[in-house]
C-alpha cells in the first residue's frame, strides 16, 4: 500500500513514530525557531526532556556553545536562528558543556527547512561526534608535529611525478628555494634545468620509482648564484604511489667543503710526514707502528715492509723500561708529549741516538688516536761531541801537563835558588877559613869538608841533570817494550854492583809487555835496582824481586828488596815535594821516587812505596793500560 | 873577664854548622856557646821544655829554613801559635841559604824575626849582628 493511500492520522501516526525511534537527534522548529518536537535520540543527547522545551528557541538547548575551533558561542541564537532560517541544508559542529561538566560533547548539526502547504518548519538533526572530533583533534595535532619537525630542516622536500612534474614542495625558508614556488610548481624540471643536469635527474626519479628503492647524488648547482654551493639530491619513493616519488635536496656544501678541507689537510699531513727532514714514525696505541716516512727508512732502516712492528722491538734494551714508561704515562694523560734522549737498534744491529719528540694524537673530543714520534739522527752530533770531548781531555791533560811543567821549573828554580846555594855557600865559607886557619890540622879538617861540599854539590847536580832528561823523556814516543829484555839489560849494566853486593836478583814476569816510552821505562828499572842496591842493609845479604803481573786488567810492575828502610810515605805532600827531598839527598833514595812518581803520574799511571823496618821495601808501579793522550 | 851568652843554631847542615861554631869561637866582645839543633823539631821540643827557664835560653836564635821534620817557616809557625813568651825576648834571625825573594820576603809575616841573613855568611857581618843582640838593643823589631 502507497503512503498516498494511508489516511492523515495513520500517516501522522507513522511519522511520529519513524522519528522517535529515528537513531538520529530530531529537533523540529517552527518558523519562529521554537521547539515543536525533540525525538527520544535527542532527549538522550541533549539531556532534555521534551516537553520542558517546547516553545523555547532551538539555541536554549545550546547553552555554553563552542565552535568548531573550541571558541565560546556567545551568540548561539543568532548563528542557530541564521542557520535554520535558510532554504538550504545546513550543516555545522558544536560543542556543548552539560549540567556545568568540564567535558565537551561535540554535535553535528544538520537543518533542513521544509515548507508545508500553510506552514514551514525545520528539522535539526542532531548526531554525536565526540570520536569523530578527538580523530580530528589528534590529526590536528600530528599535522602541527610535523610541521614543527618540516620546521626545524633546511631541506627542499619536493613531491614529483614520473614525467618530472613537480607537484608540492615543503621548504623551511623560501630563499632556499632555486625558484619561486609559482614559477616551479606544476612545471617539468625539464624546463627549469640545464639538461644535462635534469637528465641525471629524471634518471634517478624513474630508478627510484621502478625499483621502488631509495636513490642518491650528489651534485652542485648548475647555477652561478648562490656561488655553487654542493647539494645530496635523495628520491625516496612512495608508499602506494607507484608513479611519484619524493625528492630531498640538502644543501651539503658545508660538509664538502669540510670534507675537502680533511682532504687538503690529510695531504698537507702526508706530504709533511713523508717529506720531513726529520724521521717520523706512528704508532698505535698499543705501540705498534702504522706508518713510518723515508726518513726513518733512511735513519734505522725500517720501511712500509716492517709496519706492524713495536717501539720495543727497534728500541735499545737499555733503554726500553724507560721508554715504555713514558708511552704509559702519554696515554694515562699523565704528560701530553715527552723529548729524550734514546738508542734505536738499527736493522743491521747498529745502535743509533737519537732524540725523540712523542705526542699523543687525540681526536676533537681529546679521544687518543695514536702516537708520533720525531726521531733525530743524533749520531753525527754524537761523534761531534765525543770529539769535542777528547779535544777538551787533551787540552786539560796539556793545561795540567803545562801546569806541571810549570810547578816543575819553579821547584827547579828554588833548588837552584836554595839547594845547591847551601854546599856552594858552604865551599865559599871553608875557603875563607882555609885561607886564614894556621894550624895543619884545622886546615886538614877544613879541606875534608871542602871535599864533602864538593860532592854533595856535584851528587845534586847529578840529580838534577837526571831529572831533567827524564822529564825530556815525555816527548819520547810509547812502544811495546819487553820488560823481561830490558831488566836483563840493566842487571848487565849494573853487574859489577850486583856482584860486590852479592846480591840475590829473582824475577816473575807474568807480563812481558808493556806500552811505554823505552827510555823511560829502561830508567826506571835502573834507577830502582840502583838505588837498591847502594841503599842495602850492611847487617843482610841483599835480596830483589822484580815481579809483573796483571791486576784489575791494569799490567803492574814490582820491586820488592830487603835493603835500608826508608822513611817516605806515599802521601804526595812528601813524595812530590821535590824540595823537601832534595833537601835529603844525603840519602838520595827519594829522589830517584820522586823522578819516577812524577813520570809515571803524568802518563797516567800510580806508584806506592812502602818501607817496612823489618821486611824492607816494595816499590809498585801501575801502568796505564790504554795509550796515553 | 868575659860575659858569656847563648846562641841557638838550628840547622841540619852539619858543615855549615861547624864553620858557624868556628866562627863565633872568635867573637871579640864575648864568650859565645853555641847550641846546635839539626831540625826544627828538636828546637822546638826545647823550648816548649825550657821557655820558662830563663837561664836555659839562649841570648840569640839563628834558624835555617830548608830543614826535615819541622822546617825554619814551621817553627816560627809554632811559636807564634803557642804564643811563646821567649818571642818577645830574645831576637831571632834567620839564615839560610836560599836568595829567594818570596823567603826574603816571608819574615814579614812574623812581627818577632829579627832580620833575614844569607849564606854564606861570614865573620865581619856575623859579628855586627851578635854586636847588636848583646848590646841591649835588640830585641827591638
């Protein structure tokens, strides 16, 4: 049956109940905007019961309203009164607080005016969109996130098509952009760029989208201005769009620029390290070498082949702990760098000194990286100064050499001035006495005295012509000498002596040679057993014993005798001190020690003398074992 | 009849000794005994002995100056650190045969030496010097 067909009150009868059972709010107004008619749905949304509202305008139902935009209404029957009142549907979303609730409950609010034969009303149909609203909300808020974090990049994001076409674009700032956005928007990148650029391009576009994998280059600006700056072009594709593509462009020319400035830097480092006058070595944190220059090659040996070896393995074994306790306190943070003086081992063993200057090599964070060493050949300074060195002994031992010369003529002039004064003044005295004294006797007397000044004048002559040539005997030069030879040669000499002393000669040579000058070493030997055997002990059979032997690595020379004590210590004072023994030379033993003291002293060699009352003397002479300055 | 006095010799030089004893044996003025002492050691000795016997003195010192042990300078060393009164009293010479400047010199440094003489020395000059103790003048440096 048609609706047509149905009587008035049946119609009615249905429509009211299609409108209370409706699922949607149902408010009906009349012309005037009063309420005729609130459905169940809507009692329930609005919290109303219907029959308190009817007459009231539809806005008293919309007390403490707020936009879309959550701004208070505050003239809800206007906007309300307005949005009913026209011809066309209308369509709007409110909010509304409840019985003075915090919470809003947001509506969607749909008028439809419709006019009657004598009459005209409007449906409001009311639908609650809370979810709808917080889905709205919560895009909202993602949409402002993202913009906020567009915001924070300087980076072009464009959208492009297959064909090139660009679509959208996100940029920051404008003026990073090549063009303005109307001029490039729409357009074909074609018709923007250079084409051999945009070939590169559209290339990596249609790669990006075919492949479905994200693509990238580098490039610089085709363009003079901005001054070729350098740009990373990034085409990502997609999802669900098989035939666009986003495409990032960076400005990366700080970077490159960076990045160039490392490379120039890295070059100035290379070319420095390999071209330094000096050698260089790196080493790892755990002291092993990475890189060694030529210098190094030249200065130890070690080249590319020996990289991967440690300090350790090319340092001197003496001066290893050393070394590897400044390395610990470099990498402890104890010390930033250190300077000393080291051996390297040489790949052919020699040992090389160098000095060596060590850092620590840190990253901008003071992060170690590794260490360099500067390593300084100091072998040539070395030999320089071991020359120096021998030139400076040579000086001093020919400034103590000149000094003693020098002490040595002036002892000499005070014996001249004071020794031989005393017997010559004697002999002047006795010839005045001689020459006035009448008795025999007295002059008899006298003249044994003159004889006695006249020896002792003439024995310290001697003395002094025998000290004087072996003082020239200095400049004599030092040989190998067969003391053996020599001894025998002087027991020859001395034969009749020996014989008439019945004297007991016994030698022990352990040592044959000696490096001495032959002159000297002939007087010396004669000189001791000389003076042994006029200085024998009238109560013993004199007995000698000439031994060498090597002691401390030094040859060593004794004469041991039973002869008169002589009461002469070792100490210089006494037996250098030429005018104290020349003074005695009523017993001219200390003047032969004193003349072989003074040589042997001055080649570097010692002498002891010791004089024991009961087991006689012993005179020990050590040579120098090395040759002399 | 002649005073007699004392004379001190310290000198090792057994000739020397003897010709300066024969010597003073014919001094004019004066009975002269002569002491000899063969080092400075044995001069010293004496007097650390005998300083306070006025009698045990000798009237003049004569010291050589090159001699063992104790040496002429040593002695005067001594006795001027022991501050011996005998210095102050008696004069002292010393005689020595060096003609070195520097021992010339070297008497300077003790205020109580009388004068320096050299060997040889011989009777007329001797004699001045013994004239000079005796007389009473001496010691005044």
């Amino acid at each position: 049956m048609m609706l047509d067909q149905l009587d008035l009150d049946t119609t009615l009868t249905a429509l009211k109940y299609i409108l209370d059972n409706s699922r949607e709010g149902i408010v009906l107004c009349d012309k005037d905007s009063k309420i005729r008619f609130v459905n169940h749905e809507a009692e329930v949304l609005l919290s109303v019961k219907k029959n308190e509202w009817y007459g009231k305008g539809i806005a008293t139902l919309f007390q403490n309203a707020f936009d879309e935009s959550e701004q208070p209404i505050k003239d809800a029957d206007v906007i309300l009164n307005s949005a009913i009142s026209k011809p066309t549907a209308v369509e709007k979303v409110i909010g509304v607080q409840q019985n003075g609730e915090q919470k809003k409950y947001w509506f969607s609010l749909r008028s439809k005016k419709i006019k009657g034969s004598n009459d005209e009303f409007t449906f409001v149909f009311l639908a609650r969109v809370n979810h709808y609203k917080q889905q709205l909300l919560d895009v909202q808020e993602e949409l402002e996130d993202l913009n906020q974090i567009l915001s924070s990049f300087d980076d072009i994001v464009l959208k492009v098509d297959v064909e090139g076409y660009i679509l959208n674009y996100w940029c920051n700032d404008p003026e990073h952009l090549f063009f303005p956005p109307d001029d490039f928007l729409k357009k074909n990148i074609i018709d923007l760029f250079p084409p051999d650029f945009t070939s590169k391009i559209l290339s990596l576009i249609r790669k990006s989208i075919r492949d479905c994998v994200e693509q990238e280059m580098t490039y610089q600006s085709p363009f003079d201005q901005p001054a070729k700056k350098w740009y990373k072009l990034l085409a990502r594709p997609i999802k669900y769009q098989t035939d666009k593509v986003i495409v990032i462009v960076s400005d990366i020319t700080e970077n490159v620029e960076l990045k160039e400035e490392t490379l120039v830097n890295e070059q100035k480092f290379h070319q420095v390290f390999h071209s330094s006058g000096i050698g260089m070595a790196l080493f790892s944190l755990d002291g092993k070498t990475i890189k060694l220059n030529k210098k190094i090659k030249e200065t130890l040996g070690y080249g590319s082949d020996d990289l991967g070896l440690h300090f350790r393995d090319f340092t001197h074994p003496d001066d290893i702990q050393h070394s590897e306790y400044l390395f610990e306190s470099l990498l402890n943070g104890k010390i930033s760098s250190y300077v000393i003086e080291k051996r390297y081992t040489h790949v052919d063993a020699r040992s090389i000194p160098c000095l060596v200057h060590t850092c620590l090599i840190t990253d901008t964070r003071q992060k170690p990286l590794f260490i360099l060493a500067q390593v300084q050949d100091l072998t040539r300074f070395k030999n320089s100064e071991y020359v120096l060195n021998q030139q400076k002994k040579e000086l001093e031992a020919a400034k103590i050499s000149l000094e003693s010369e020098l002490n040595l003529l002036m002892e000499l002039n005070h014996i001249v001035a004071h020794n031989l004064r005393a017997p010559a003044s004697n002999i002047q005295m006795l010839i005045r006495q001689i020459v006035g004294e009448t008795d025999a006797n007295e002059r008899h007397k006298y003249l044994q005295l003159l004889d006695a000044s006249g020896n002792t004048l003439l024995s310290l002559l001697d003395n002094l012509v025998e000290l004087l040539e072996i003082q020239q005997s200095s400049y004599f030069p030092f040989e190998l000498c067969n003391i053996e030879i020599i001894t025998e040669a002087i027991k020859v000499k001395l034969e009749s002596d020996i014989n008439e002393k019945s004297a007991i000669i016994r030698t022990d040579f352990k040592e044959k040679m000696v490096f001495f000058p032959r002159l000297f070493i002939e007087n010396i030997v004669q000189n001791l057993l000389s003076n042994t055997l006029k200085y024998d002990d009238p109560n013993k059979r004199l007995e000698i014993h000439i031994k060498t032997y090597l002691l401390d690595g030094k040859m060593h020379l004794s004469i041991d005798d039973n002869g008169l004590y002589t009461a002469i210590s070792n100490d210089d004072g006494e037996l250098l001190d030429l005018k104290k023994i020349f003074h005695q030379e009523r017993n001219s033993r200390p003047v032969g020690l004193y003349i072989i003291r003074r040589k042997i002293l001055s080649i570097g060699g010692t002498i002891t003398f010791d004089s024991d009352p009961k087991t006689g003397n012993t005179l020990t002479i050590q040579f120098p074992l090395s040759t002399p300055i | 009849m002649k005073q007699t006095y004392a004379i001190m010799l310290v000198d090792d030089d057994p000739i020397f000794c003897h010709l300066f004893t024969k010597l003073l044996e014919h001094y004019p003025n004066a009975l002269l005994k002569t002491s000899v002492f063969k080092n400075g050691e044995e001069a010293l000795q004496y007097f650390r002995m005998h300083q306070h016997e006025q009698i045990s003195l000798p009237d003049v010192i004569f010291v050589d100056i090159n001699m063992p042990i104790i040496s002429g300078w040593e002695l005067m060393d001594f006795l001027q650190s022991e501050s011996m009164e005998l210095i102050q009293k008696i004069p002292i010479y010393i005689l020595s045969s060096s003609i070195s400047l520097s021992d010339k010199h070297k008497i300077n440094d003790y205020s109580f030496i009388n004068d320096y003489l050299t060997k040889p020395i011989f009777k007329k000059e001797l004699f001045e010097v013994i004239d000079k103790c005796l007389s009473g003048l001496l010691p005044h440096r």
